[in-house]
C-alpha cells in the first residue's frame, strides 16, 4: 500500500499506527510544514515533503502519482484546501488511486437544536470553520464527478484520544466548564476514526460522505461532571453561555445537534472501541 498523508497530525498517524499493527505492507510519505526531510514513524521510515500555503517541494510530485491512497487531514487555509489549490487544479493525474479521504468535519451541520443528524441532513454552518470545510466538501464532490475519482468524506464528531481529552483538560488547569441547556455534541475516539478508515479502503465508493462519531452525544458539563466523579477532582466554576466572549468557544456552543453513526455501522460494518466517552475515558485512569 502507497499512501500520502497530507498532513500528519493525530489522526493521520494514529491511521498509519492501525495499518502497521494490521500487519499491513506500507511504504509512507507525508506533507510537513517544515523542510523535507526523510523521518521515522514507529520504525517505518517516510520522506515528509515541505508543504504549505506559501510553497511546495515539487519533487512530491512523483510520489504522490505513484500513491494508491491519499488522505488529507489538513484544516482549510484562507478558506481553501491547499491540496485542491495547489496540485488538483493542474490537473494532476493520479494513475494510480483506488482511495481517496478527505477529512471533514460536523460542524457542516450547524445547529439543529439538538436533534439527530445524518448524511441526508440539511447543512447550515453558521461558523466560518464550518462555512469552509462544506465548502472544500463541495470542491471535492465536483472533482470526484468530473475525473470519477473514489473519494470519500468523512465528517468527524469532536476528536479526543488517551492524550487530549476532558481528563487531561481538567488537569491541565481547566478554569471553568459551560452550562447551556439541551447543548448536545458528538465525539469520536482517535482510534476509532482510524479503524473506519481502515475498513473503508476496499469499500470506498465514488462521492460517498460519512459521519464519524460516538454512541452517546452529551453536553460538555454532562462530560465534566462524569470525569470529576471518574477522578475524584473538583468540578470547575459553572458559567452560563451569555458569559463567554465571541470567538471559537462560543461559535462551539451555539451549534447543538446529536450525530447518527448509522451509516457507517451499516456500511463499513464498524464495531466502535469505545461506543461512548465513558469508556473512551475510563482507560486513562
């Protein structure tokens, strides 16, 4: 398997982590935004091509022709997916690609007052972040028609891991917790998101959009709360959401929606290792 990784934060290299505890036959290559330069990635060694929204090593070129997986893990810039803006629309010819992923998000969605939401829903971001990944999702589902690509999104719920989540935010000197009435959120476990990325590769149809999250949407406080009690730690100050300053915090607070994993439990056929936060979080204790 040839897979380029455009951008190799947390999710990318928890994907490539499953691949090689699956035993799977990997040659890597990555984008960075630092030089290029040859790297190790639990013994696998995988060039990691300078790339940002300023300039690019063009020697990526080849390998990235010769690649049959592309994943692309990197936010928009400027409202725009580099990887779309610096090489698609040149048209670049991947001979080669049987998958192709881009990862989104459900902020998509807006708010939908705290009911459920599936691939079928209306999208309505009210956030600029949200505005811009519909935005590249729209960019890549025209690509996909015109060149008959097998691209996939996967939009994915709040992303936590043994390393970030709400017990490493408490510790770390979490100074206050939001109360909002019926203000539900979904959540997905790294690991799980590289599991389903796992089990789409020989399932990846033309197009296809999937949610990536949880068994159990809950409010943050509701979260806090279950984490306070797991450690025995105090609850931080409660503030009310007519408290926070605009900016990305309050943005987080004015969608509320419940996130259906249907599709890809029926699709991919995925058993989730951790189906709500309270195991996800239970293995860090």
């Amino acid at each position: 398997m040839k897979l380029f990784c455009f951008g190799f934060g947390q999710v990318a290299k928890s994907f490539v982590d499953h691949l090689l505890n699956c035993k799977v036959n990997l040659k890597l290559t990555t984008t960075s935004r630092k030089n290029t330069s040859e790297l190790t990635f639990k013994n696998l060694k995988y060039l990691a091509f300078s790339f940002n929204e300023n300039d690019f090593d063009k020697d990526l070129i080849n390998p990235l022709q010769e690649s049959d997986h592309v994943l692309i893990s990197v936010p928009p810039i400027n409202g725009k997916d580099m990887f779309i803006e610096r090489l698609v629309k040149d048209n670049l010819n991947l001979p080669n690609l049987k998958w192709l992923t881009y990862l989104s998000s459900t902020s998509v969605y807006g708010n939908h007052d705290g009911a459920w939401v599936n691939e079928d829903s209306t999208t309505n971001p009210q956030t600029l972040a949200g505005k811009n990944r519909l935005n590249v999702e729209n960019d890549w589902l025209s690509i996909g028609t015109k060149y008959s690509l097998p691209i996939q999104i996967f939009r994915l719920s709040g992303i936590y891991s043994d390393r970030y989540n709400a017990i490493t935010r408490l510790k770390n000197d979490q100074k206050f917790v939001v109360d909002k009435k019926d203000h539900f959120f979904s959540r997905i476990h790294v690991k799980d998101i590289a599991q389903a990325l796992h089990l789409s590769l020989n399932k990846s149809l033309n197009n296809d959009i999937y949610n990536l999250s949880d068994d159990k949407p809950a409010s943050n406080i509701e979260v806090v709360k279950y984490v306070c009690n797991l450690i025995n730690f105090e609850l931080p100050k409660i503030i009310s959401f007519d408290e926070l300053e605009e900016g990305m915090l309050k943005d987080f607070y004015k969608d509320s929606k419940k996130v259906s994993n249907k599709k890809i439990k029926d699709r991919l056929k995925l058993k989730l290792i951790y189906p709500t936060y309270e195991e996800g979080l239970k293995v860090n204790i």
